[in-house]
C-alpha cells in the first residue's frame, strides 16, 4: 500500500494550526461574532488560490459570510505607437481599482473582510487591507508566516500583508508552497495552503457560531438542500439572515 507523504504534509499543517494559532483564531471569531451582533457584515474575498468559495453558501456553514469580488473594465483603443504614452499623473490601475471598488461596495466601518496571500507579498490583497482598515473595516488576514519573511513586498508602500492586518491567521505553509519531497525534483511538490486556509478559516467559523449561541443569539446556518427538509430549512434561514443580519 502505498503511502501518501501529502497526508504527512497535511497533518503537520493541523498540528501547527492546533497548537499555535488557537489564539488568533479566537480573536478573529470575536472579531465576527461583534461585528454581527453589532450590525456589521462579515464578507470573505480571495484568501489564497480559490479557497474562499468553500465558505460561502455552504451546508453547515454562516448564512452571513458574503463573498467580495469586482472587475473593472474600461474600452479605449488606440493605435499601437500611442500605447505607451505617459499619463499626466501617477496611476496604477490594478490599486485604483481596488480602493474603488472598496469604496463602490456595501462595506461600511464596523465590518469585516477576510482576505490572504500565501506570501503575503502580493499587490491586490495588501491593497485591499489598506483601503478596508482606512474605512474602519477589520482585517482577518491569511497567510504563511515562514514564506512571507523571505519574501519582499510588491506594494509600494514596502509592507507586507501581515503588516497591514488586524488578525492574521499563519496557516503554516511553507517557503514555496510545496510540502512534499519528490523524487526527480530539486524543489518541493503538492501544495498545501488551500488545504491550510480552508482549516483555519472553519475553525474560526466553529467558534463563532459557538460564541453567538452560548450568548443567547444563534446566527443562521445552512442545511444541505439534498437533506429531507433542506430546501425549507435553507429558505428559513436565508429569510432570518436577510431579516437580522446575520
């Protein structure tokens, strides 16, 4: 039988989320649960190669956890020798785009945003925690503490996304992402940081939905509309969160 070092590779990433980042966890879910009961919204983008989409609308997941993504498109065509033509003043698309779309969005202080980068290095989501915490929206932050210290910034500000976050949760990938020793290769293979991320980002969803009913106020939750029952508990739920909040 044939033994899986991805497996080894995995279990080592629990055992470092168990044993190091509870802490982080707890105060990322108090982060949450406040922000709902307090009339905020919870909203979930990209926190490394998809993963976020395990969140949203799931069974047994937050009715309240929305997703946040934009897209930004402009048509003006020139001839090729007017291409690079310089603009009368500084501009980069990619961070104007997303302190516009945060300031275009239903964001509003006294939320909060998950987002992440497994390096931490990049652009988009160093941005987008920058012009969240300017509005006075909280950070949940995801990403790998070993990778991001060997790394330098692509922001202009020189920061990295741990720097610019309010909670970070180091989900414990390693240098490259790779886990796994291969044979053939000089570099490690398989990585692990959606497998990461998606753990840490349910064990924060299980200590909130714990701490709001322990306080008396239960948040919505979904059942799987495959279930006997499902689609009517669904719709139940989706009604008691679009009448609360949460």
């Amino acid at each position: 039988m044939n033994k899986f070092r991805y497996l080894d590779a995995v279990r080592g990433i629990i055992e470092h989320l168990e044993k190091t980042q509870t802490e982080a966890v707890e105060k990322a879910a108090e982060i949450v649960a406040s922000a709902l009961t307090g009339g905020g919204a919870v909203f979930c983008a990209s926190v490394g190669h998809g993963t976020d989409g395990d969140f949203l609308n799931r069974a047994g997941g937050l009715a309240a956890v929305q997703g946040f993504n934009f897209s930004f498109n402009v048509n003006s065509p020139v001839a090729e020798d007017l291409k690079d033509r310089p603009r009368p003043e500084p501009f980069e698309q990619d961070l104007e785009t997303v302190r516009f779309a945060v300031r275009a969005s239903n964001l509003r202080a006294g939320d909060v945003m998950l987002t992440g980068s497994v390096s931490g290095k990049n652009r988009g989501p160093i941005e987008l925690a920058m012009a969240c915490r300017d509005m006075g929206v909280k950070v949940i932050a995801f990403t790998s503490m070993t990778y991001t210290k060997q790394v330098e910034s692509l922001h202009p500000s020189g920061k990295l996304l741990y720097e610019v976050a309010d909670v970070v949760i180091d989900h414990g990938a390693p240098y490259g992402d790779g886990a796994v020793d291969m044979p053939g290769f000089d570099f490690k293979l398989l990585p692990v940081s959606g497998v990461a991320a998606d753990i840490a980002g349910w064990m924060i969803w299980e200590r909130v939905i714990e701490k709001m009913t322990e306080a008396g106020d239960p948040p919505s939750v979904y059942m799987s509309v495959n279930r006997d029952g499902g689609w009517e508990y669904y719709e139940k739920s989706k009604a008691e969160y679009n009448r609360r909040g949460y």
